[in-house]
C-alpha cells in the first residue's frame, strides 16, 4: 500500500489503533466513494473492532493513502 509522509509521520501517529488491513478492505470493497474537487478521493467502510466508519482519503490516484480516521457523521445510504 503506498502512502503519504503525512499518513506515515502524522495519522499513524496520532491514530495507532487503525490497521493496515481494514485501510486495504475499505480501499477495495468501501461502503461509498466520493471524489473531491481538490484531487482527493474519499471512503468509507465499516470496521466490525471499531463499530464505526472509518473514512480513507487517497491521493487524486485513488491508492496512495493520506489520511484515515474515524466518521462519526458517517450514515449509509439506503436503498
């Protein structure tokens, strides 16, 4: 999995808790994706540990991994 310095030397830092794992099961099977303006593309996933969305945002390459944390305001859609 690539990543930035800032996941690297900041996220994982400040969020010790979040496994590589469920980053990688989010970037694959996310519960939605959303592509920002600003060349970052959001996912969500649920984490079973957590009992809470966790919200990846990539680089505009929808792999290199700069930020992940908990979504608190996080609400699937319906279908």
């Amino acid at each position: 999995m690539k990543t930035t310095r800032y996941f690297r030397e900041k996220v994982l830092v400040k969020r010790p808790y979040i496994k590589i794992e469920w980053i990688n099961n989010i970037l694959k099977n996310p519960a939605r994706k959303v592509v920002q303006s600003e060349d970052r593309v959001r996912y969500w996933g649920f984490v079973q540990e957590l009992q809470k969305y966790l919200r990846v945002v990539t680089l505009a390459d929808g792999e290199t991994v700069h930020n992940a944390f908990p979504d608190r305001n996080f609400k699937e859609d319906k279908k």
